[in-house]
C-alpha cells in the first residue's frame, strides 16, 4: 500500500488532498490510491444537490454542513465548479459562503472545474467521493449545475438527490422537468420569500405525484431560504427520513452496486475512447481516413458507421489476464 | 442512391422529415442516406443559439427565422429540447412561439428530444444539420440548452454561435462565464427591458474584451428584447458581417474541416461504447468481471483501468478494409 493511501485511510487532510490532485490529473498513482483504500469505503453517506445556476446550491450546501457539523458528523464537500479551468480552489463566491467552514478540520472542501478534463469529469467526482469516504467523512456533499439533460448532467452520484429550484423557475420548468423531475429524492424550492414561490411547488408537486419511479418514497417538496437559513431544519431531518427509507428497503446496497457496474462501464468506455484518439495519429491507414473526412472527401458519419461495422471488440478482451 | 435520399435533395419535406427519423432511430438506412446526399451539402449556413434555460431562445430563433424569410432564405430549424422523451413534434411553448411558421413550405422545423438517446445527440443533430442541408435549406438555426459546461454541453454545431443571456443572470454568470464565453461569436442580452441589462452587458464586454481566441473578430454584445422584436434587425446584421468575416478568413472552411474531423471521432467513440456495453454482457470474462465491481470486490475505477492496459486498440483496425 502506498504511504499516502495509508495516512489517507487515517484521516490525513494533506495525503487527502494530494490523492485527488493525482486522480484529477490523470496520475496513474491515483488509480493505485483508489485500489488501496477501497475496503475503507461505503461508510459515508454521499448527498448530491443539484440544480440550474443560480438556485442558490452553494449557499444551501454551507448551510447543510452546519447542520451535519452540529450533529457531530465530519463533512465532505465537492463543488462542481464550471467557471475555472484550474482546480484545487473554490472560487469567490463560494468562499464566501463557506468561510465558517475553511477553519474547521473536520470539513474537508474541494472545487472541481468542469472545464479541460477531457470528458472524465462524472467519473474523477465518483473518485473523489470514494476518497473523502476512505478518508472517513460521515457525509459527502456533492454540489453540480444541472438543467434536466440527464444524459449530459452530472449524476448517480449521491445516495439522496437534492434538486433545487427558484420561484421564478415555472417560467423554464418546461425545460428540464422531465430531467430533474426523475432524479429528485427530495426538491427544494430555494429563495421562497419571492413571488411565485407556492405556485412553484404545486408546478413540482404535479409531477412528483405522478411518478412511481421512487417506490413508496414519496419526494417532499419543501420550501427553503438558504441565506436566511429558514426550512434548513426541516431539510434536513427529510435527508434522514430518506437515509432511513434507503436502509430498511435495501434500495441503498442496491443504488450502490448499480453505481459500481456503471462507474466500470464508464472507465472502460473513457478509455477506449482515449486510446482511440491516440490511434488516429499513429495508425496511418486510420489517420488516411480521417485527413479523407476532414478534407470533405467522405461523409463523417458513415464512414465512422462503415468502419465499426468491421469492428469485433471481442477481440480486446481475448486474452485479457485476471485483475 | 436510395429513393429517399433522391427525393430529399430535391426538396421533398417528407422524405426529409424521413431521414432525420431514421437517423434519430439510429436506423441503418440514416446512414446511408447521410452518406447519398453528402456530395448536396456545404451551401447552407448553420447558426447555432444556445444560453441557459428561460433565456428566450426559442423566441430568438422565430424572430430569426422571420428575418431571414424576409430576405427570401429557406429555413431550417432544429430545436434541442430536453422535455419529452421522444422526438418529432415540439413542445407547446414551441408551437405557439413557432407558429406563424409551421405552414410555410421554406421552413423545415424538428425538434429533438435529448432523453433516451443514448448519449449520441451531439452526433444525431450534426447528421440533422447535414440532412436539411442537403435539402436545399439556406439557413440552419440549431437552438440548444447551455450552461457552459463545455464538455457536457451541445456544440460544435454552428459557423457561427450566438450566446444568449438575461440581465438577472449577473447572479449567475460566474456559474457558466468561462464556458459560454469562450463559444460566443456573437452575445445577446435579451429581455433588456428588465433591469440589470447595462450591467450584463459590461460584464460580458469585460470577458469578451479579454479574449483573442476568435482572431481578429470581437464578439458584438448586443441588447434585444424578442419577444417585441427590437433588436432583432441589428442581430441579423451582425450576423451577416459574422458570416462575412469568416468567409473572408478562410475560418469557414478551416472550422468545418474542423468540425468533420471532431465528428467521425465521436461516430468512432460512441460505436465503441455501444459495442462494449454489448460485449459486457456477452463476453463471460467480461461479464464475470463487471459483477465482482458491482458485489464491491473490486474497485470500478481501478478494476477499469488495469483492463485498458491489457487493451491494443490497433488489433481492432488491423484488417480494415477500404471505405
């Protein structure tokens, strides 16, 4: 095992931090990190809050940490972050809103850019929860912008779904009901005191009700004012009640596998799709076709058809050895 | 060549209207169909407008097609929509918007649902755009969802892109500036009646002054209002001097050599992520693999990547036959 897995796995802040650095990064060390410290995981409880710009998510989720923090429970935060291309740091407006945080050692805050990660993002996020979870955080909170475009959003990450919604939200609801109706274990309804805030929830509510995809949870849409700190108790004693429901209906160990099988898939896919783009600067009768489709000569589409129709993936794997 | 690609070069709406089915039903004759009609394209312009939810694209993208009806251009419109799980009629808000349109025989309007199509939309809507060039469209508008995750979101469609944004987005535009900012040819500030929009403007200004990635062309930021229709003769301006300039520059080409090239890569990736999600369940080694990840015996991530690196893409294309 690698040192910085072991201070890790004993609650190092510093190898903590320095673990996801190297995953973000594309360190391989980062991998064997991961491996190490595995058996050390699936002790926290991962919260995934979600929502369009601008709903007031980061505020929600400082606020969210005070309360686990009063419980006595240590808290992780990831922050999605579209905005830098570099990591590591949160940036101004988060930082503000967490400040009562970035002194307390049992609150451990990580931003991560959206941006030059070559696709890999949903899959180094999982990553890092494994890591804050090996590292011994109770609660894992994971804060990413998301608009309903299910394929494209970040998600299936977090044992309970927060989505987060404004009043004036009916206006666009339209556009990302479907997404963000399907995802929610519970909805909040943020920055209540402005108008149009009930009518928001009954626009929520009419959806929520029609869905059985939840089984016998049924999402509670609560009302909440995020800066004044108003129906974050009650927020928060609903995160509980779906914990509770997670656990006694087996759905928890069950939302977990299917995260395991997917997060595989995903690797896989990501790097074969790696490897791909390589192969089209080596593999000179690949690089051929691609200059002749560059240069208008074949149809893109059809030719990327015509050549996987000559493609046995089987191949790959004939004599893949034991991991 | 088969009938439906005759018939849709020639301008037949229906055997258009045919095609984009097909290729969105991943429908093998999409396919060759793309690659009949591929010899047609290259004429028409494709603008693509894109901007956060309730930003008023789609009343953009009326006032826009209205314009260019004015000056005798045929028009295409394909409109992302992330509401319905399938595809071939738009949604209500649409409709109402769209209407003075649906019964002219120069306008062609899809819109297309980015649920349940397996990940492939960004593809299927560079095949949509090719189709409708194909059949005799002068202008392309593909009006799409974005909050300026660039990875995530929907682009590379478009000579050129139009970013539009709200006065009340100061509050968020440090959630999707870097992203959004850097895609812009052209931005809008629509709804500039509402207060904050001189503010929005100069916010914008302060990104777009410090960029030099669009050459020697500096985005316009240009205040519209829709809905009334002001605004809207400068932004049609804009656009032609946009198109101008790219001619001029030789980038109009250099960009769709670009965007071909970035195409048949993605046709490529997404073929492989398809064939290995088969193959997980077919391969038994595999399959035996993937259910040790989800029992929690192995690390997904890791489990992943010491796979990958028992993986020779090359074999894959080693027998390739011409295309």
């Amino acid at each position: 095992m690698l040192q910085v897995s072991r201070r890790l796995i004993k609650g190092d802040r510093r190898s903590l931090s320095e673990a996801i650095s190297m995953l973000e990064r594309g360190n391989p060390q980062g991998t064997v990190i991961l491996r190490d410290v595995f058996v050390h995981t699936g002790r926290s409880y991962c919260i995934g809050i979600t929502g369009p710009p601008g709903a007031g998510k980061s505020t929600l989720t400082a606020r969210l940490t005070s309360a686990f923090r009063g419980a006595g429970c240590s808290v992780g935060v990831i922050a999605v972050d579209p905005t830098s291309r570099h990591s590591g740091g949160a940036i101004l407006g988060d930082r503000i809103r967490m400040e009562a945080h970035y002194l307390d050692s049992e609150v451990f805050i990580r931003s991560m850019a959206t941006r030059g990660s070559q696709g890999g993002l949903p899959r180094i996020i999982k990553g890092v929860v494994r890591l804050l979870d090996a590292g011994g955080k109770d609660v894992i909170l994971v804060e990413t912008v998301g608009v309903g475009q299910t394929e494209l959003d970040i998600m299936g990450v977090g044992d309970t779904v927060i989505v987060t919604l404004v009043p004036e939200g009916g206006d666009s609801i339209q556009a990302f009901k479907a997404g963000l109706m399907e995802i929610g274990d519970i909805f909040v309804v943020n920055k209540s005191d402005r108008p149009g805030a009930d009518q928001m929830v009954a626009i929520i509510n009419s959806f929520v009700g029609t869905g059985d995809s939840k089984g016998s949870w049924t999402p509670p849409i609560l009302a909440t004012q995020a800066t004044s700190g108003q129906g974050i108790s009650r927020l928060y004693e609903k995160l509980h009640e779906h914990r509770a429901y997670l656990s006694s209906s087996h759905q928890l160990e069950e939302r977990r596998r299917e995260r395991r099988a997917g997060e595989f898939f995903e690797v896989l896919q990501e790097g074969l799709g790696l490897k791909l783009r390589e192969l089209l600067n080596v593999n000179h009768r690949l690089a051929a076709l691609s200059d002749e489709v560059k240069r208008g000569k074949l149809e893109p589409y059809s030719a990327g058809m015509k050549l996987l129709e000559q493609v046995s993936l089987d191949l790959l794997f004939h004599r893949m050895k034991s991991i």
